[in-house]
C-alpha cells in the first residue's frame, strides 16, 4: 500500500498536521494549569459552565460534523462505494447529531421551553437529556472512553484494505490516546476518589474532553471527505 504524506493525501498544508497533532495536548494542558492556580481558576471554571465557550465549542463542531458526514454519505453512496463504508458515516453522523442535541439539551438551552414530566422525574438535572438520566449519571466517562477507544482500533483497521476509507487519520491518534487515559483517570477516581479540589478539577476536565470529541469527529468527517474525493478522481 502506497505511503501518502499529509499534503498529498488531504490536498492540504504538512503545517496544518502539525497543528492538529498538537492542539488537544496543548488546550487540555493549558485548562488543567489554569484550573489548579488560584488567579486564574475563576476564569477556567468559568469558561467550562454550563451554556459558555467549552459548551459552544463542543455543540457547533459536532452539529457541523453530523452534517458534513451526511453529505459525505450520500455522495460516496452515490459513488457506488461499498454500503458498509457510507453506512458507517452515515451512523457517525448520527453520533455527532446526537452529542449537539445533548450538549444543547435539545434546544432546552436556547428556546427554554418546559421539561416534559419523564425527564423532570428521572433526569438529575431536570432537563431534556439522555446522558443525565438515573442510572446514566456520572458514567458519561465509558462514553469518551470508547470513542477515543474505536479511534485507536479505527488506526489499526485502517492498515486492512477493506476498511481504509473509514479509518481515522493518523493526525488523530493523540486525541484519542488523550480520550482513553482522561476516561481511565476517570474510572480510577471513581474506586480512589482524591483530595475534593482535584476531583473538581478532574471533573470539570471532562467538559474539555467532550469538545474535543466533537472536534476530532468534525475533523474526522472533514479530512476522510477529502482523502476520498481525491481518491475518486
């Protein structure tokens, strides 16, 4: 199998690898430093509430993404592509859907409309979300982890001919390396909680994740769409 580089492969700048490579080390870091200082964690904790930049930057990718992996889809069904391949973006896309829907509370956030009764008696925060109800609560953490999870084992697949056109890019791998070992964390705070302020920290360090998720999906969608335009022509 041939080796393509970044440039050659995505018909984009090698810099913009660099860059994808970095980012989610550097905005998981620079959250994590600043959450631990008193002057500046105010500010951190700020931007990750409830409605605020983190929540922005995490709904907007993934609707962005649940629509550019509709679109990529239907054209590579058009294309005659093997069912498996459109169907698998087409269920991604739903994911991505899905994560915006929850992450809004389906439009809870925007329009303020009333809690039906199902969710007001059974969702922890009484509103319209799937991910806050009894039972799920607090477990969010198995949802990160197999996503970041099925991007590794998408890696190694990708080495497989057959499903090469649904393997991730490899400009991923640290996002998803990132995703498993802040889920893994997770799970050993849960059995060996720690002190209460770095359990907060930790904790609000999942929101940081879940817009990196909706990123890496928007970027999946968007690098795949254009490594198999160029492959079709």
């Amino acid at each position: 199998m041939e080796t393509l580089s970044f440039a050659e492969e995505y018909q984009l700048p090698a810099s913009l690898e660099r860059w994808i490579v970095l980012f989610p080390t550097v905005v998981f870091v620079l959250f994590a430093v600043t959450m631990s200082f008193d002057a500046t964690q105010d500010y951190a904790f700020a931007l990750v509430k409830e409605n605020n930049l983190v929540d922005a930057l995490t709904w907007v990718p993934a609707l962005l993404g649940g629509v550019l992996g509709v679109i990529l889809a239907v054209r590579e069904r058009r294309r005659g592509r093997e069912w498996v391949i459109w169907f698998f973006y087409l269920i991604f896309a739903l994911g991505l859907f899905f994560l915006a829907g929850e992450e809004t509370s389906w439009g809870q956030d925007f329009h303020q409309y009333k809690t039906p009764d199902f969710f007001e008696r059974r969702n922890e925060q009484g509103e319209v979300s799937l991910h806050n109800l009894e039972g799920w609560q607090g477990k969010n953490h198995l949802l990160r982890l197999a996503f970041g999870a099925g991007g590794l084992i998408g890696l190694r697949a990708g080495k497989s001919e057959r499903f090469r056109d649904i393997a991730p890019p490899i400009a991923l791998r640290v996002w998803f390396w990132l995703m498993v070992a802040k889920s893994v964390l997770d799970i050993y705070i849960k059995a060996y909680p720690p002190a209460p302020m770095p359990a907060f920290i930790i904790s609000q360090l999942s929101e940081v994740v879940e817009m990196l998720v909706a990123m890496a999906g928007l970027l999946y969608v968007w690098l795949n769409g254009r490594r198999l335009a160029r492959s079709s022509v």
